[in-house]
C-alpha cells in the first residue's frame, strides 16, 4: 500500500463531498413550496443510490487480481467474501455479523484457496 | 477508511463534515485511485440523492419553522433518523416540538455514528496491513445494498448497473462507474413504469 493520501487536493475532495451532503439533503427543506418532485423524477432519485451502489461493488469484487480480469471462480477471494456476506444478510438483517462473516471466508478463500 | 488510504486527520475531517457513510464508502477507492476531483464529487451526489427525496417528504411537516431551523434539521438527517421520523407520522405521536424531537433523534444518531466511527480511524492503525481490512468497505456496501433490493426495478436496475460498470470498466476516470449508474437509474425506472402505472394524481409530464 502507498502513503496515505492527504493533503489540499484532498481538502477540496471532502468539501466537495461535504457540499453534496448539504444541498441533497437540505435541498427540499429550503425549497419554495412551488417547486415539487415530478413522479418520473422521483422514481429515478429512488433508484440511484442502488444503481450506483452496484456498479461501484460489482467491479470491485468480480475483477482479480483487483481492476483486471474478470474472475467468477472460486479462487476469487473477493466474490467468496462477498457471497458469505450476501447470504448472511438473507438469514440475518444484523449488518455486523455480516461484515464479520464475509471478512472471515474472504480470508479462508485468501490464505488456503 | 483510515485502511483505504486516508491519513487519520483527514479522514476525522471527512467524517465530521460529510457524515454520509454510503457516499464517503464510495468515493473513497476512487480517492485512493487518485481520479479527478468532479468524478469523486460526483459519486458522492449519486449516492446522496435519495435525501432530495427525504428533503421533499420532511417539509410539509417543517414548513412553518425558520429556514435556519429546516436547513440544520436537513443536514443532520439520516436514512435512519428519516425513517424514524415518519413512521412516528404514520403513528400520529408526533409531538407539538416536532423539530425539537427530530433534532433529539438526529443528534443521538450523530453522536453514536461519530463515535464509532472515530473508533475506528483510530483502531485502523493498530491493525496489520495483511489483514485486508479495507474490503470490509465493500462488504459494508454489500450490507447497504442487499435490503434496497426488496423490489423488482431495483433488482433490474443494480443488475444492468453491474454488468455495464464491468463491460465499461476500462474507460478513463471511473467513467464506467457513471455509465452503470445512469443505464441502471433508467432500466430500474423502465422496470417500475411498466410495473405499475404512474398515480392518476400526477399525469405524465406532471
């Protein structure tokens, strides 16, 4: 792993993220009560985080070695990991369990596959 | 966070001023990939804008409160605090000081989250690098996401997300991140048109 990142360039990062925080979540609140949500709009704001979400994890567990290949067998670490933690979260809603579950077959899979 | 790469100071100063844990789990690898800045911020709004949502469904109940009192109340919600909020709605035991009642569930919910989280930038340090600590980021979002697929559009959506983030993979500055997120957005809004009609309340183009 590389030095830890810091710095202005980073600085600018966390104000933009901070920015993005505050005018979604304040957005509505401070609205005009004229302005309102289409339906359309609102279905397609109700999809993005999910949307997003996958297609960020998604990548970053199928490819191995990380940002390569595309990697569907069990000498994946990664998709054991995170198939551990898909199924824990079907039995079980407890978001801990399921980190601590998939954090332990991802390495197993790691060290002995 | 502090294991995905960010010095402990900054990742304190990211915790306390974004306090978005989904949007600060997914900008961080592109951060630590170094892209450019208007992709990271960009992600970040993607992840966040469920709360424009949650912004619209709060404020016909803060309508009559100060707009300093309706923009703090906004930025300390949560998916949780959210919730909470209108199910007691939905119960009728909503109290005459509702904002002062919000803002007793949101600053429990902050001091919990800060407390763990700061914890944990500071546990970070302590643990072997071998451990491969920073793909509990990705599990965490597994957990965030496994729920939200309680509904067919949201299935259909994150499936075509992750098949056209993979296929797109390759493209400059996470571009192939963007291209699944909007082919997603619009198969999982396809998929919820022809589930079901929109509200005869509001027609089309409404």
């Amino acid at each position: 792993m590389t030095d830890p990142v810091s710095g202005i360039a980073l600085g600018v990062v966390i104000v933009g993220l901070a920015l993005s925080t505050i005018i979604t979540r304040t957005s509505f609140l401070l609205a005009g009560a004229k302005l309102r949500l289409g339906h359309r709009v609102e279905v397609a704001l109700r999809y993005a985080p999910v949307c997003t979400l996958a297609a960020i994890i998604v990548p970053d567990i199928l490819l191995h070695p990380p940002g390569t290949t595309l990697d569907l067998s069990v000498f994946n670490p990664r998709l054991i990991g995170a198939l551990a933690a898909g199924l824990w979260l079907c039995w079980s809603r407890n978001i801990v369990g399921c980190l601590g579950f998939g954090m332990a077959a991802y390495t197993l899979a790691r060290l002995y596959l | 966070m502090v294991k995905g790469g960010l010095a402990v100071p900054w990742a304190i100063a990211m915790s306390l001023l974004v306090y978005a844990g989904s949007a600060q789990l997914a900008a961080l690898p592109l951060i630590v990939a170094g892209a450019p800045l208007w992709v990271i911020v960009a992600t970040g709004l993607i992840t966040n804008l469920r709360f424009v949502i949650y912004s619209a469904a709060l404020r016909p109940h803060f309508a009559d409160r100060p707009a300093a009192v309706r923009a703090a109340l906004g930025f300390f919600m949560t998916d949780f605090t959210f919730t909470r909020f209108m199910r007691s709605v939905q119960e009728g035991s909503l109290p005459e000081q509702r904002d002062a009642w919000f803002a007793g569930v949101c600053a429990n919910n902050w001091i919990i989250w800060q407390v763990s989280a700061m914890t944990g930038i500071i546990g970070a340090s302590y643990v072997p690098i071998e451990w491969g600590l920073e793909f509990t980021g990705t599990l965490a979002l597994v957990a965030l996401v496994g729920p939200s697929l309680n509904a067919r559009p949201a299935v259909v959506g994150a499936v075509v997300a992750a098949i056209v983030a993979l296929l797109a993979f390759s493209l400059p500055f996470k571009l192939g991140l963007f291209c699944g997120a909007i082919a997603g957005i619009t198969a999982a809004t396809l998929a919820d048109h022809w589930q079901q009609p929109p509200p005869p309340a509001k027609p089309e183009g409404a």
